[in-house]
C-alpha cells in the first residue's frame, strides 16, 4: 500500500528514485513509526501522512540543490536530510540537532539503512563550528528567516547559499532579512497530496 503510493508520488513530482532508495524512504518512515511512539519524534502518527508531511514534504527540494556539502540545522528527526540524502548519495549531509534522543534516532537509521553520506551532530547550531563550510544550509523549522540567517551566519561558504523550507510565505518576515543578504529564488513547491502552501527560499549573502 505504502510503496504503492510512493511509487505515485515520486511519479506526480517528477522525481527519480531507484528500487533500492525507495525501499530506503519505505524502512525510514516505519523505522520513524515505531520509535515515535516512544521518542515522540514528530506529532505526526500516520505512516502514510508521514509519506506525504515528512518525505515528500523533504524531496521536493532536491531539484533544487547546488553544491555535494550541506548542513540541516534543527533537523529533528532527520528531516529534510535524510530523505534528501537517500536520494543523493553523491552529496553529504550534516544533521544537526540539540537533543540527543533525535541524534539516537538518526544514528539507528544510518545503521540499518547504511547510509555512508549523513553524519549526526548533538549540538546548538551557535556552539557548533565545522572544519569545512557548507555549499548549503538547510532548514525546515526554524523559526523565522531573519533568525536561521543570524544563528546559522557561520555555516555556509562564501559562495554557499541558505536553503529556508517554509509554509506560507509571511511579508513581514520577507521584509526583516537583513540587507547584506539576498533571496536568490523563491519557488512555490508542489507536494503531492498536501493542500497546503510550501516554499523554498533560496538565499545568498550579498557580497
């Protein structure tokens, strides 16, 4: 029934993915299932919702992706990383997150999904401080704008962009990104079966 449906998603979005990387996002929602009825890893208890709000909800952005070395910063669970990296096992992803029952979590799904390109951090974003910088920072939660640019200010190279996931997009919060930055794309997504607005902020610093 599950991989039925995602079979028909990945279809309607237009997104390639193998045999082997959707039996992938198939064990990474069960494995979400089980453990959320002891973690509480996300208020979203609907495996085939889960298929929807979290996995097509995260792929929908790999089109979009410039760069092998990204960061996804307050990433839960996992998201949208490891939907992203299931996909793009070419590209590497940092996931980072302050509470170590979502670390525990992302580590059991690094093991039994043997994913060799995530690597999990317990960690603020302000006290953590990496040995390269990223091509791009994403986030899915964070939030406002203004504050993921702020916190995050260290992360990113140079020529490395912040990749914001929102819902609805708020003027007032468009309006408070500070000036030496810029938004470099703004896409409207399309998630099969979610009637609700999404974003994808693509911004860059201005210098």
């Amino acid at each position: 029934m599950l991989a039925t449906q995602l079979k028909n998603y990945l279809a309607e979005a237009q997104i390639q993915a193998s045999d082997r990387q959707q039996q992938q996002l198939l064990a990474f929602v069960a494995l979400l299932d089980k453990w959320n009825k002891a973690y509480n890893l996300t208020a979203i208890r609907d495996p085939q919702q889960m298929l929807i709000r979290h996995i097509m909800d995260s792929l929908v952005v790999s089109p979009f992706l410039q760069g092998q070395h990204f960061i996804d910063v307050g990433t839960g669970p996992g998201l949208p990383a490891i939907p992203l990296a299931i996909l793009n096992p070419d590209k590497q992803f940092v996931l980072l997150d302050s509470l170590g029952k979502r670390i525990r979590f992302q580590r059991q799904v690094q093991i039994e999904l043997k994913l060799n390109n995530i690597s999990s951090v317990e960690s603020r974003v302000e006290d953590y401080q990496p040995q390269v910088l990223f091509d791009g920072v994403l986030s899915r939660a964070f939030a406002s704008v203004s504050d993921m640019l702020s916190w995050c200010a260290h992360l990113p190279k140079p020529t490395g962009a912040f990749y914001a996931l929102k819902g609805q997009l708020d003027n007032h919060e468009l309006a408070e990104i500070p000036v030496k930055y810029q938004v470099k794309q703004q896409i409207q997504l399309q998630v099969p079966q979610l009637h609700e607005q999404r974003h994808l902020l693509i911004i860059t610093s201005r210098d």
